[in-house]
C-alpha cells in the first residue's frame, strides 16, 4: 500500500509531462516511479542511473513490486550492454557514464513518444558544458516522458540547476548557460573562480515554480555523534606543510577552498592516516582515526558502514579487520544482499559509488566517516543509505574530526551548503502545497 505521499509523487508524475519532482532521500522514489510506468500508456522506460544504482537498484525494486515489469541492465562491456540492449524488457537501465555510447551505437537517434526517460539522481548532470550531458539531451529530446528525480538538487550552489533543469524542461531558462549564468550571477573578485547571485536574484523562485516537491511524514533524523582526535606532532606538522604548500601554489586560501577538492587533497591524505606513494604503497602518517573506529567496534557491537576518502585507507582497514568488504570490489548486487542479511560485520564505501539510490537499511544503523567529503550532497546521500524508508531502528552517524585540521573546515563548509540546500526544498515546498 502506498503511503499518501507517494500517491502524491505517482500523480505528479502521470500528470505532468516532463515533470522535476524533488523528494527526500529514502523516500520512495524509484517505487513511485516504476508505479507511474505501470500506470502509463508508455511502452517503454529507460533510466540513466550512477553505476551501482544501474546495477542493483531497479531491477532489485521492480521484482519486489512490478515482478511482471522486465528489466534488462545494460552495464559491462560493449559486448554485454549490446546483449542487454536487444533483450525483450520494459525497462533498460544505462549507468550515466554510457550515454555518449549509446548515442554513437543509436546512431544520433532520440528515443521516441513511446519513452519515458527517467534521470536517477539527477544532480550526476548539473555540468551544462560536460559531454554525457550533451549526449543525454541529443538522446531524450523526442522522448515522450522525462523524469528528473533528486533530493539534493544543488549540491554546490544554484549554479547546478540549469543543466538539470535543461535536461527535464528543455530550454526554459534558454539554450546559452554562459548567458543565463551571466544575468543571475556576478564574481565578486574578478580574477578569482567563484560565482555569486546577483541581488535579488529570482533562480530559487523559478527553480520552486518548476518543481515539484513531495514530503514523507516526518522521522527521527539521524543521531550525529563527533570523535575528536589530535594528530600527533609529526602528522601535524606534515599537515600543515602540505596546507601552506596548498595555498602558496593557489595564491590564497580561497581559492585553496574554491578549488578544495584538489587543493587540500595531500593535507586531508595526511589527515586520514595513510598516505599512498607512487608506487601504490601505503604509508601510515598516525592511528588515531582507527583507534576511535575501533572503539566504536568494541562499544557498538553492530554492522558498520564506513565511509573513506582514499584507497590508502582502505588498505589499513584491511590490514587493522581482514574480514572487511569493500563496496565496489567484486559483485555489488551480492555484497548489497550479504550486507542487508546481516552477514557483513564493517563495509567500507566510498560515497563516489555508495553515495546515491542503495539501500541498505537493513543491514545495520550506524555509519562511521573515517573522512567526510567535501560535497554535501556526497554527505546526506551516504547518510541515506541507512536513513531511509524501511529503516526499523535509530540511525547513528560518527564522524571523526581531526582538531585543528582541514577536517574543521569541511564541516564547516558542509553545515553552510547543508542549510542553504534545506532553505531552497522549503522554497520548493512552499511553492507548490
């Protein structure tokens, strides 16, 4: 039985032709859309998903619900996708990744009325100028339907909303991204990278006059428990080596931060407590991250998801619990199932692969950040893999802060972009209801 809100989404998405619906993480979303699908009169549905999504989300989903809809994965080689591809199926589910290749393979041709076109995650096309985006547009533009689902829809700024909307609406906002950016947006250092509305600025306003934005009955929000650690003197010092050499070779520490990802990247390495040559191997720089890990082992006593950064800390969890399963390594849709029977003590993802559309509530309720990302997007969607609907118990997140570190200024970056993402679903849901 459906809950209200997802008859809500169901009718928005019958009713509205190309509709952009904007719907908290865990939500339903991927049943409320495969039961829009099977109350259309559309032939066909094809999804554009991140990888793992592709792989284990919608088959998964529609043979608990739909079981007579056929789903056909066309992920792998070009050999598999072909194979998947001509198989007799309802729905065809592409990774976004593919979508230059099966322009060229369909021969610059767009799906047909007969099609409705879902976009999961919709966030993986908010660079207007990328080529996969390009090659979606040329793909879906004659398609009868086109579904944008997302429940972050602006990762890092208001900037990432046209390509997405572009991509469901069409040429609402017009065709020319450096012309649209140039009449809402300024820079307010002129040889710096970073853009800011204009005053006044109506893109928040638009962008709730185009959307739509479904709101499940309120839960319990995760529990945020911080671990702080202090870095030993050696690991502090590199750390802050590496931070002024960040910012001697960028010009200032904002444009360390506008380019953050990049910039603090051998500090952050340091941080995390390996630090990976290259050569591939990895070299210990301290252990407090993992002594805290594992206190939260022997304190908890539970499945644990744990988030890393970098494949340096991989190889030290590996080395610290042998027995810890890595997301990505080997069959996803196996080490999913393993996880939500309960068989997988520590599982480690990086929110890059883990972070969209997996569900795995039911395989545990606590989730540790050895490393947090710079994304806030990155951060609730990883959070949601637990945090979602089907999830029977409290939800804890850990994270572990390294004082007095580049640690410090990722969360405080995140709680800004967290809370400007919640000011603009408000404004979406004031909108509309």
């Amino acid at each position: 039985m459906m809950h209200d809100y997802q008859v809500k989404l169901v009718g928005t998405l019958l009713t509205d032709q190309h509709p952009l619906c904007i719907a908290p993480m865990g939500s339903g979303k991927t049943f409320a859309t495969l039961a829009a699908f099977d109350k259309s009169d559309l032939n066909t549905m094809v999804v554009f998903a991140p990888l793992r999504v592709a792989q284990t989300v919608w088959s998964t989903e529609a043979a608990k619900w739909f079981p007579y809809l056929r789903v056909s994965v066309c992920v792998g080689t070009e050999a598999q996708r072909r194979r998947a591809m001509q198989a007799p199926a309802d729905i065809f589910v592409f990774n976004y990744e593919t979508a230059t290749w099966l322009l060229v393979e369909l021969k610059n041709r767009s799906f047909g009325k007969d099609v409705m076109v879902v976009f999961d995650e919709l966030t993986r096309l908010k660079n207007p100028s990328s080529v996969r985006g390009k090659a979606i547009r040329k793909l879906t533009q004659g398609a009868g339907k086109r579904v944008g689902l997302t429940g972050t829809p602006r990762p890092t700024g208001d900037m990432d909303l046209f390509a997405q909307v572009t991509a469901v609406k069409g040429p609402v906002w017009g065709t020319s991204f450096p012309q649209w950016r140039a009449r809402h947006f300024y820079k307010p250092n002129p040889f710096g990278y970073e853009w800011a509305p204009r005053p006044g600025s109506t893109i928040g306003a638009e962008f709730a006059a185009l959307s739509h934005a479904v709101t499940p009955p309120p839960t319990t929000p995760p529990h945020v428990i911080e671990h702080h650690v202090k870095l030993p003197a050696e690991a502090q010092r590199a750390h802050d080596t590496a931070l002024r050499e960040a910012i001697l070779e960028h010009g200032s520490v904002e444009e360390v931060l506008a380019h953050a990802a990049v910039g603090t990247m051998k500090a952050r390495q340091i941080v995390a407590g390996s630090v990976l040559d290259e050569n591939g191997v990895s070299h210990v720089t301290h252990n407090e991250k993992l002594d805290v890990l594992a206190d939260i082992v022997t304190d908890t006593e539970e499945n644990l998801l744990v988030v890393y950064g970098f494949r340096a800390e991989v190889a030290a969890l590996k080395a610290k619990w042998p027995d810890v399963r890595e997301m990505g390594s080997g069959d996803a849709a196996a080490t999913v199932e393993a996880w939500n029977r309960g068989d997988i003590k520590m599982l480690a993802v990086h929110p890059m692969s883990a972070g969209h559309g997996l569900n795995l509530q039911a395989g545990g309720r606590r989730i540790v950040f050895l490393t947090c990302p710079w994304s806030a997007e990155e951060r609730q969607q990883t959070i949601a893999r637990l945090a979602r609907q089907g999830q029977t118990q409290p939800v804890y997140v850990h994270d572990i802060i390294a004082d007095q570190t580049v640690d410090e200024a990722v969360y405080a970056r995140l709680r800004g972009r967290e809370a400007a993402q919640d000011a603009l679903i408000k404004l979406i849901k004031d909108n509309v209801t």
